[in-house]
C-alpha cells in the first residue's frame, strides 16, 4: 500500500471521475454495462509502476467494480484478451486515451468489425467462432424498443 498524500493528484482524480461521467455515463469502459454512478470506480488502463503519469487524464477510464476486481491483478494486455468486447468497449469509451493505450485496444478488435462484414470466412478456426455482431449489439440498437 503506498500513501496518497497528494491533495493536488486528489483533485485531478475527483474531476477526472466527473469529466468521464458527464462524457459517457455511469458505463463500464470494458464490459459496456450501465451502472449507478456512485459504484463506478476509475480504472488505470496502465498499471502503476510508480510513473508521475499514472492520474493522467489519458490512463484513466471509468469500470464497474466487477472488472475493476477482475483486471486488478492482470496486465493490461492479459485482461484485454481475456475478452475482447473490453477492447472494442475501451476503444468506444477511452477515445480520450492515450495513442499508445487506443492502439493496443484497437489492435484486439478483430479488423472489419466495424462494418459487421459477414463475408467468407470460414476458413479461419481462431477466433471465427465469436459472433462480434452479437457482442456490439450491447449499444442498444437492439430491435426490441421495451
Ligand atoms: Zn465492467
């Protein structure tokens, strides 16, 4: 446990918090999930490493206290592959991310994603089994309106 004495490092973390819940919502930025505001914690994509940058603006981003739990003790990357909808969330909800962080996450969403595109690929036995158009669905773009 290290000490947080730092009043100035305080206030950025409180107004940071504010910032992203007036930008997003009380949203998770890795599962998507809309929440309460008072549960939301804020996430430090990038691990502490005793870094002056780590209450950047551009580290952080809002997560619900059951990934917060999850990705507490893995890397980044570990966390990021464990399920992918946390990249494509993070890349919709951590726009204000730092370059380094929106590339790894962007690197994690398969390519074509975006355009849902259902041509022939059958051929891959990776990753083809996931149906990402189900996954972004989360958007609500559902058909069902109630
Ligand atoms: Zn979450």
């Amino acid at each position: 446990m290290e000490l947080t004495s730092h009043p100035t490092s305080r206030n950025a973390y409180v107004e940071t918090r504010a910032w992203l819940l007036a930008q997003h919502g009380p949203v998770c930025a890795y599962c998507g999930v809309k929440f309460i505001a008072s549960v939301m914690t804020l996430d430090h994509v990038a691990p502490r490493r005793g870094q002056t940058a780590y209450d950047r603006r551009d580290n952080l981003v809002l997560a619900c206290p059951g990934c917060n739990m999850v990705k507490r003790d893995q890397a980044p990357l570990a966390f990021l592959l464990g399920s992918r909808i946390r990249a494509v969330n993070l890349l919709r909800y951590g726009a204000h991310l730092s370059p380094m962080l929106v590339d790894m996450a962007r690197s994690l969403v398969p390519a074509g994603t975006e355009q849902a595109s259902l041509a022939n690929t059958t051929s891959s036995a990776d990753d083809s089994a996931i149906d990402w158009a189900a996954l972004i669905d989360l958007d609500g773009e559902s058909p069902y309106r109630n």
